[in-house]
C-alpha cells in the first residue's frame, strides 16, 4: 500500500484525504499543525458558491464543485440555494458577460438580469450604479464547518488518520524521491507527500529542496453587521466585480466585505481598523442603501493565490512523490470537491490539469 502523508487539514488536504481513501490503495495520514482543523482560510471565509469566474480553467472546477455541492454524494450538507448576483460595468461587464456565455456552455444556469430584476429582488440595490448583471440560481451559501467535518469524517471512515497539533518541519528525500516527512514527534514514513499547506505551501516545498514557486498570501476582511430587519434572508449574495465589494445574509444582518487585497506573511491576520474605513467608503459610494451599517463583529484571513493568481495542482516535476493541491486564492470553498477529485485521481487528464502545474510558476 502506498503511504500518503497529507500536510494541511484545511478544506484541500480534506478533500484530498476523502477522495484518496475511496480507491482503498494508500495508507493516508492527514497532519494539521493547529490542534484543530478549519482555523485558516477554510474557517474564515465567506462560504459562498460561486460558478461565474473569467478563467476557463477554473470554471470547470467551480462548475463541479457546485454539482457536488449541491448533489452531496458522500454526505449532507447545508447548502442555502439563494443564488448569486454578480453586477459589473464598463470592460468589468462585458468582461462578466462572457464568463456568463462560457458557464452557460458549461451547463450552468445563469441569466442576464435588468437593473428592474435586480432591484425587486434586492430592494437596497434602488440607489446602486452598475451596467449589468448575471444571476446564478444554482449558486449560494455552504455550511463550509460540515463541508470541512464531512469531508474529513467521509475520510475517516475508510481509515484515514488524522493527526491535530501535528507540525511539519521537514521532508527527507532518497534517490530523487520522498521517503518520509518530519515532525516534532519524529519521523513518518511516505511514498507521497501531498502539500496542502495553504498560505505556507511554498514552505513545504523549501522543505523538500525545491526552489520555492511564487505564491501570494492576500488579507481579505470580512464583517457582520448587527441586526437587520429589513434583509430578507432569502436575498441571493450580491457582488459588484467592478466597485469591488459584495454583501450576503447572514445571521440577521449582512456580511460585507470590500474586496480589500494586502499582501501578507503566512499567519493568522489580525484585522486592520483603515479596512474599515475603506469598507465604510465603498458602500457609501456604491451602495448607499447599505452607507453606515453598525458592524457587530469583524475577522481577516488569507487568500492565497500562485503568482499568476491561479491554482497549483499535482505532481511536482522535480521531485517524485511531491504532490502540490494549494494556492485556491478566493475559489477553495467551491472547488475544494473538484480539487480533492482531480488530486486524488493521479492527473490522468492532462489536458484538465496542465493550466495548474507548478512548472509555470518556476519559469
Ligand atoms: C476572507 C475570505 C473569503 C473567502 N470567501 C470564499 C468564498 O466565498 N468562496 C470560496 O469558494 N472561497 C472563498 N475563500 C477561499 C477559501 O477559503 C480558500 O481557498 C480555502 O479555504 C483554502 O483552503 P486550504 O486548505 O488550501 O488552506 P487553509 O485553510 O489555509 O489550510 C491550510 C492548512 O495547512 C496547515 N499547515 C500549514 N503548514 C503546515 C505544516 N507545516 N504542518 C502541518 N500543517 C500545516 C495550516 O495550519 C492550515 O490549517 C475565501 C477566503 C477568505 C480568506
């Protein structure tokens, strides 16, 4: 049996984990150094499903994610089925239009809205000044603690172990492959290490001698606001691609968040108050309706993208048994499925992964 260590517990090394373990061909160990799982990106995000993305690529893993999402084979899941509602203006709208056209072929079931649409569903869109917009029925907002438990409890059942307080320190390779990974309670023998490692993936890969690719750790702010009676929370989330903000129900008021983007060291992100500010600016310039909500609570985390913003999936070329499943950037709630799916399938579709190989990092 193949032994497969898995670095990271977050929603990629899960899914990874949960979808290995159906093959019943590798002895799986998922290491989390965090005494729990979920407390970086995977617990921090905005949860929303999201099938309207301008790359190719890309679409067809949100696509699939949202399928499994939304079909739950391994197990359930709360998926509130509001849908989404993306506006834009200028190059940003018929840039919006053809990622619709794009999904559309894809089977997605997005239309174009008039602004009177947009505003009988979403009243406090009255004042707001966008060109277009594109509204996902099948798009919403995921449980993402039960994605993550459920992937993580679906992988335990078939006998994946995982391993919290469990940090890795190094990686030993022999013969130009991996043979085991470090950490601070000794030495785990490996055939395969997967890097799930989130804003320290390129760490790991230093780990095992290879030249580090570019990734980028991106704060990103989210807030609640205090209670609302005027939302409706059957109001899909809303997402202005070109002012570059969105809001959504939640918990009787709205999440907001300003699309804020600051380059950051891999850590847990304290919030910075001048986010705020700009948060507050934004939707007084955009969406006025919305100027000035009082903000219950408020959070940062990162989003980690490769140097050209997209995804780095599977096999590393420089070293055998190093298997790169990171850098989701603002995508790993949607397309944690088809990730975990497309790792775990040993890339036997080139043509699917090529876009997402390590190696158009390192040129
Ligand atoms: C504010 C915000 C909003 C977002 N909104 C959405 C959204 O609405 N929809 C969407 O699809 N996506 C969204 N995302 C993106 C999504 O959350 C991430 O893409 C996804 O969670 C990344 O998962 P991950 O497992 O790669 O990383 P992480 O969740 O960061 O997990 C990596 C894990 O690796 C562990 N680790 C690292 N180094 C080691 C080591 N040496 N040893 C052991 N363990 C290690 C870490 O502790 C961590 O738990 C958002 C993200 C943020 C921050």
């Amino acid at each position: 049996m193949q032994k497969t260590v898995i670095v990271g517990g977050g929603l990629a090394g899960a899914a990874v984990a949960c979808f290995l373990s159906h093959s019943g061909q590798h002895a799986i160990t998922v290491l989390e150094q965090e005494t729990l799982c979920g407390v970086h990106a995977s617990g921090r995000n905005a949860a929303m499903i999201r099938q309207i993305v301008p790359s190719e690529s890309l679409a067809a893993l949100c696509r699939e994610g949202a399928r499994y999402v939304r079909e739950q084979p391994d197990f359930p899941v709360d998926f509130q089925r509001h849908g989404s509602l993306f506006l834009a203006s200028d190059d940003g709208w018929q840039s919006l239009r053809r990622s619709a056209e794009r999904a559309t072929l894809l089977g997605v079931d997005c239309v174009i809205w008039s602004r009177e649409q947009c505003i009988e569903r979403v009243p406090v869109l009255a004042e707001a000044a966008f060109e277009g917009a594109v509204y996902t029925a099948s798009d919403g907002v995921v449980d993402v603690a039960g994605l993550l438990q459920g992937f993580h409890a679906s992988a335990r059942s078939r006998g994946v172990e995982l391993r919290t307080a469990a940090k890795v320190t190094g990686i030993v390779r022999k013969n130009g492959r991996v043979r085991a990974v470090l950490t601070d309670d000794g030495e785990l023998p490996a055939d395969q290490v997967v890097d799930a490692a989130g804003p320290w993936a390129s760490d790991l890969a230093s780990m095992a001698g290879l030249a580090r690719p570019e990734l980028r750790p991106l704060r990103r702010h989210l807030y609640v606001s205090e209670l609302d009676l005027t939302v409706d929370p059957s109001w899909p989330y809303v997402w202005n691609l070109s002012a570059g903000y969105y809001f959504r129900p939640e918990s009787g008021g709205l999440l907001l968040c300003c699309c804020d983007e600051d380059l950051s060291p891999p850590c847990t992100p304290e919030t910075d108050p001048e986010v705020a500010e700009r948060l507050a600016e934004c939707f007084a310039r955009w969406v006025p309706a919305l100027a000035g909500h009082a903000i219950r609570h408020s959070w940062a985390g990162l989003r980690t993208f490769g140097g050209d913003r997209g995804f780095v999936l599977g096999p590393d070329p420089r070293l055998e048994g190093f298997v790169w499943a990171a850098a989701l950037g603002g995508h790993g709630v949607t397309c944690s499925p088809a990730v975990g799916r497309l790792v775990a399938g040993g890339f036997d579709k080139p043509e699917l992964c090529a876009g997402f190989s390590v190696e158009r990092l390192l040129l």
